[in-house]
C-alpha cells in the first residue's frame, strides 16, 4: 500500500488512480466513492389512460442528484422523468401514458459537483403500457 504523502504527491501530479489502488491508498487520504445504484431497477407496468407514477432513488451519491435525463429510448407518449427539489436523490416518472407498448429507455444521472467531482450513472429500464 501506498503511503499518505505518495498518494498525494501523484494526486497534485495530475496522476489517475483507479481500482485496488483506490481502495487501499486513496480511502484515508480522499475517499472512493461508490458507484450510484438505482432502486428499484425494474418498473411496474402502467396502463394507457391510466395515471402512472414511479419512484426511483439514487443511492451511494457524495452529492445531491441534480439533474436526470433519458437517453438511449424514450418514455411511453405522455410520461416525463423529474428530480425530486428536495434532494432527497428520487426521480419521478409521472403522467398518463397514451400508447400501449414495450418502452426501453435509459436513465442517466448526474450529481452536482462543487468542492468534489460530481457522480454520474446510467440505469436501464423497461416499460411495459398495456
């Protein structure tokens, strides 16, 4: 393992240290950070017509969840993905879908990034309108 003062002088050399010397070096000195996780990772099908709400929660985020976007795929017609204003790191997918279908989308995350890099993600998700 590394010492202290060895992990700083590569860290202000610019120096990109990943994996186990993250995690045996770079705990005490900066922290790692976990990956973000989405829960739950599959959603409840929803039903054309009918008001259809989700709740997903980011965890293992330093930071607040600041922005969520979809990419690769689309909501079902009808449906829109916000973030929770009070940070407490949950997405919302509401609205009433207008078309049946098998929807496959991706939702990416991004947390905000002050004094830290922010976090990033991406959760697969299948929609089923019936």
């Amino acid at each position: 393992m590394a010492n202290k003062l060895g992990v700083i002088q590569m860290l202000s050399r610019g120096i990109v240290v990943r994996g186990i010397a993250c995690a045996l070096a770079l705990t005490a000195v900066v922290g790692c950070r976990s990956a973000l996780q989405f829960s739950p990772t599959t959603l409840a099908d929803a039903q054309v017509g009918s008001p259809y709400a989700a709740t997903i929660t980011v965890s293992q985020a330093a930071t607040p969840v600041d922005n969520a976007s979809v990419q690769d795929g689309a909501l079902p017609a009808g449906l829109d993905l916000a973030v929770a204003k009070d940070h407490s790191n949950n997405l919302q997918i509401s609205g009433t879908p207008t078309v049946a279908g098998t929807f496959s989308f991706t939702i990416y995350v991004s947390c905000l990034g002050t004094q830290v890099n922010g976090q990033t993600a991406t959760q697969e998700y299948t929609l089923v309108v019936k």
